[in-house]
C-alpha cells in the first residue's frame, strides 16, 4: 500500500497513492491511522473503484 502522512498546520491525514484491491487494505489504513494518532482520513473516490 503506498501511502504518504501529510501534515498541515493543526490537521494531520494520510494520502493513499494507489487504489484500493481488497478489504484488507481498508483495515490496514485504519491501523496506521490509529498507530499515528491520525483522527481523519481524506480520499478521492477512484481509490475505491477496484472493490
């Protein structure tokens, strides 16, 4: 899973760089969001077209 931890002023997410394949990738962003006191997730809708 490619993805990237952006950080601006006060807001922290995650910017996911590939589509997501399975239901396992949504689990392993939720993971790293809780691993890195991450409380928002940001994506485009074309990461979803795969599942």
């Amino acid at each position: 899973m490619k993805y990237k931890i952006v950080e601006k002023t006060i807001k922290k997410y995650i910017e996911i760089n590939q589509p997501f394949t399975c239901e396992s990738d949504i689990l392993d962003i939720i993971g790293i969001c809780v691993s890195n006191d991450i409380n928002l997730i940001v994506h485009r809708e074309e990461v979803f077209n795969n599942i």
